[in-house]
C-alpha cells in the first residue's frame, strides 16, 4: 500500500493497492479513484464528532447518575432513553407506589410510629445527609403524613369538645340580669305588682284566648319570646301568656314582667314552689328524674370510658346528650303539661330558645283529626328530610323493644313550638305511658335511647300527632350541621335555636343571632347596665 501526498497541501490522499491493478488492466485507476477521500470532509467529520461526543457523554452521565436514585440497577433504567428521552415520572411514580404499597403491608395497623419527622424541611435534611433511597423516602413521607392526619383529627375533636363545654356555661351578663331584677324586686314596689292585674285574672282560664305556654329559668329568653310574639301578632290582645319558671328564678322573672307591664299583654309568671300537687304526681316526678339521672350517668361512664372517642357521624348528638339541661326538671314536666293547667284546653307550648316571625293564631284554629299535639314533622328541604332528627339518632334499634316499635329512618317531630288538645290528651294514657316506658328502660339496662325528656315523649305519643307545614317551624339554628337557606329564615314563623349554640351565647353563629336580637328590649336599663347587646 502507498500514500501520495501532493505537495501543494493536503487537499488529497490517494491509497493505492499494488495488487489492484495485476491483471486488471485500466481497473486499477478507477479503484484508485473510488478510495480518494477530500481533506475537507475528513475535517468537518472530525468537527462534528468534537460538537457531538461531549453532549453525548453528559447525557449518559446524567443517565447513570438518575437512574442510581430511581431504579434499583441504573442499567435497567436507561434502556432506550439514552436516545430518545423516555419517561423518568412514570418510573418513579411507579417506584414510589410500589414503596408505600410495602411500608403499609409491613406496617398494618396504619399508624406511624414514634420518632417520626416534624417537618418537611427535617425530611429534607434527612434524604440529603443520609443519601437515603426512594423506599425510606416512602416509609418517611408515609409517617409524616399519619402522624399529621392525627393530630388535625385530634385537633377537630378537642375543638368540638370545647364548643359543647362552652355551651353549657351562663354568660355574666344574664347572671348580672337576674342580680338586678332580684334587687329590684327587694327595693321597688313596682316590681312585686301582682301579674297579671286583677282585672285580667279571668283571662287566665278564658277559652277563646290564645294560650301560650312557657317552661324557663331565662328571664331574657322569656322576655324575647314575648316580645316576638307579641309584635307580629296581628290581635295581640287575644294572647295570654303563661311562665312556669323555678323557685331560683322566680324573683326575676316576676320583675321583669311587672316593670315591663306595660308593652305586654296578659302574662302569668308561676314557680313551681307555688304549685300544689298531689302526693302520688310528686312520686312520679322523683322516679322520673331518678331515672333520667341514671340514663345519663352510664351514657357519661360510656364516653369517659371510651375517652370520648365516637362513631362516625354521632360526636355533636353524643356530647349534645351530657347538656346538664337534660337532667332539668322543666324539661321533663312538659308530660304533665295538663296537670299544671287543669282549666285549658288547647294551649301552644314554645321553649324559650325560639323566636316568632309571623301571627299564630290560626295554629288554634288546626284541626288535629284527633290527634293530640300539631308539630313540624318533615324539614324545609323536603319530604323525609330530617337530617339529625331520624329515630336512630335518638334510639338504640339493636334491641328488640326499639326496633319493633319505631322505623329507625322515620322522623321524629320536632319539639319547641307544638300545639296541644289538652282535653284530647286527658282523655288517653300518654304520662302512664311514659312512665311505663321509663320504667322499661332501667329494666332493659338503661340501654334503650341518649339522655333527654324527648325519646320517651317520641314513644308515648306515638301515634298521636297531626304533622304541621314546615313553614311553622325551622329547627336547629344552634347546630353546626344545619343551615336553612335565608330564604327560608325569613319565611318561618318560628325560628328554633335547638342545639348547643344559643342566641345569647357567644359561640352561636353570627348570621341567624341577629334574628333573636333584634326582640331583646336594648331600651331597658337593665339590659344596658349588664351589656347584654355587647
């Protein structure tokens, strides 16, 4: 083989074969020809492979060095990707899955355990220091996020607890109330006038009055309901209103109501000490406390038990259950209604929780198709809607007693503005019954329904309400799960702040408080020496 090289430059390079040409003849030229290669494209080759071979190597660096933190042997990674790219997300989600899937076969009860990382910034220092690999990642996150979802849990809790506890305080300023009007009713005259006047005395057992009944120890919720009732009435002179309160608030509550005489209508203020009962109503009543008290200690021992810890979907009706209001005896004296009032007939009974939009006479012209007492049944949203309110809420159907009586998804009629036939009621065995399902109660363990006057009340007087149109009657307002439209706010004729959240407490909602307030009587010197508007 030789190589020419022309001496005016290297512009070419000609190899020839000595062998090429034995009898070839004139081929040897031509195979001289085919092997010539230009010098200029020899340097743009070599300028090429220089611009190339550097992006290549940094590419295959970057390969090994990802594909060393993703995959489990780089090799098995790069593949193709060397050249087309490939996906590296997909790998590692699939990476990452695979991971959590073994941490949490490896850990089966789903908790993470102690020692656990606080912050994503520590599980930032822990993967960089120690170098660690996709799997401890995993296990780290996994932890982090448990220990989080408990503790945001724990928190709602806490939170919920606290609410319920705040609920069952008296706020300084209706204790300033009842100071007051207790001072005043020593030292004023004018407070101790006897109510209601001399010459409305007759009306107290007149049938054609309209005859509203109130069970309270709040002398400023007493006075709201009147107020509202009496200001949307369209003859506020048809209403007599009748207060049964305790020996406690006696006192006040009669001052109040004889200072402010003279913009109400007939009102009785009546404490429980001034009633005369026969011996064998006030047994009954003592049995019935007693067994309300022992229903709600073992419902207490359970939570405490259990360190307060619920099923889903029953932490506000479980808590709502150990309101000391539960164990009041003017709650539960609502089933001798027609023992406290022998001389009516037909009376509406509201709790002091509630205030009234509309006129409601006509509710004494209901006819009750002879039925004892007219409530709201169905709910604003609709038929069969009665979220909170279901039989099951209040009843325990795992025993037999329960679930042959009740269908644990019907609802319960709503309690707090309801319309009695007294006369109807005296002719049935509602209070027997009541008493025998109490009875019942402590010979089944106790175990029957949550504390509270009304899942007896629900059994006695099954089968004896006429439903009313939920306009009448919108329910719930101090709960946390119901929110009527305002809409509907606007239209009811009474709006009810059942639950843990009053209107003249602080954690009650802001947007439904001003409906109560607006009936407070800011005017009065009491109620501005006590900042109750405050």
């Amino acid at each position: 083989m030789k190589f020419y090289i022309s001496a005016a430059g290297i512009k070419r390079v000609t190899i020839s074969s000595p062998g090429g040409a034995i009898g070839k003849g004139g081929g040897g030229c031509a195979t001289v020809a085919a092997r010539r290669f230009s010098g200029r494209t020899l340097i743009l080759l070599l300028l090429m492979l220089a611009i190339v071979l550097p992006f290549t190597f940094v590419r295959f660096a970057f390969l090994v060095l990802e594909s060393a933190s993703v995959c489990d042997s780089p090799f098995d990674c790069m593949g193709l990707r060397l050249f087309r790219g490939g996906d590296t997300s997909l790998k590692i989600r699939e990476e990452l899955t695979r991971a959590l899937v073994e941490e949490t076969s490896q850990d089966g009860n789903g908790r993470g355990q102690k020692g656990s990382l606080e912050s994503f910034d520590e599980l930032v220092r822990e993967m960089t220091l120690k170098r660690r690999d996709i799997k401890a990642f995993a296990s780290v996150t996994k932890k982090m996020l448990l220990q989080m979802e408990r503790r945001v849990q724990s928190a709602k809790h806490h939170e919920l607890v606290y609410w319920h506890l705040a609920s069952h305080g008296v706020p300084k300023c209706l204790h300033c109330l009842s100071l007051r009007l207790t001072e005043e009713y020593s030292v004023n005259a004018m407070a101790r006038t006897r109510l209601p006047p001399p010459e409305s005395v007759s009306r107290l057992t007149d049938p054609s009055f309209h005859h509203v009944v109130i069970l309270t120890d709040n002398v400023l919720a007493a006075s709201v309901v009147i107020s509202s009732t009496v200001q949307n009435a369209v003859n506020p002179d048809k209403f007599v209103f009748h207060i049964v309160t305790d020996k406690k608030t006696y006192t006040p509550m009669h001052a109040w109501f004889a200072i402010n005489s003279a913009s109400s209508p007939v009102v009785e203020v009546k404490g429980l000490h001034q009633y005369d009962w026969p011996q064998e109503v006030n047994v009954r009543v003592k049995e019935m406390l007693e067994i309300h008290r022992m229903i709600w200690r073992r419902h207490y021992q359970n939570l405490k038990d259990s360190d307060y810890s619920f099923v889903e979907g029953t932490h506000e009706q479980s808590l709502q259950a150990l309101n000391p209001s539960c164990l009041a005896l003017l709650n539960h004296l609502r089933i001798y209604i027609p023992k406290l009032f022998p001389d009516l007939d037909k009376i509406v009974l509201l709790d002091d929780d509630v205030v009234v939009q509309r006129d409601l006479s006509s509710l004494w012209e209901t006819d009750l198709n002879g039925k004892v007492v007219g409530a709201v049944v169905d709910s604003w949203c609709g038929s069969n809607c009665c979220p909170g309110r279901k039989y099951k809420d209040y009843f325990n159907f795992s025993h037999p007693l329960i679930s042959s009586n009740l269908l644990q998804d019907d609802c319960a009629w709503l309690s707090g503005m309801n319309f009695f036939d007294l006369k109807a009621w005296r002719q049935t065995n509602i209070t027997e019954a009541y008493s025998t399902w109490l009875r019942l109660s402590v010979s089944s363990g106790l175990q029957l329904w949550q504390p509270g006057a009304l899942p007896p009340t629900l059994l006695a007087f099954k089968g004896l309400t006429q439903p009313l149109d939920p306009s009448w009657h919108v329910a719930g307002l101090g709960s946390r799960s119901v929110k009527p439209p305002e809409e509907i706010l606007k239209s009811a004729a009474v709006l009810h702040f059942s639950g843990p959240a009053k209107p003249w407490l602080e954690i009650s909602k802001p947007e439904v408080r001003s409906y109560w307030y607006r009936y407070v009587k800011s005017s009065n010197i009491f109620v501005r020496k006590c900042k109750i508007m405050n």
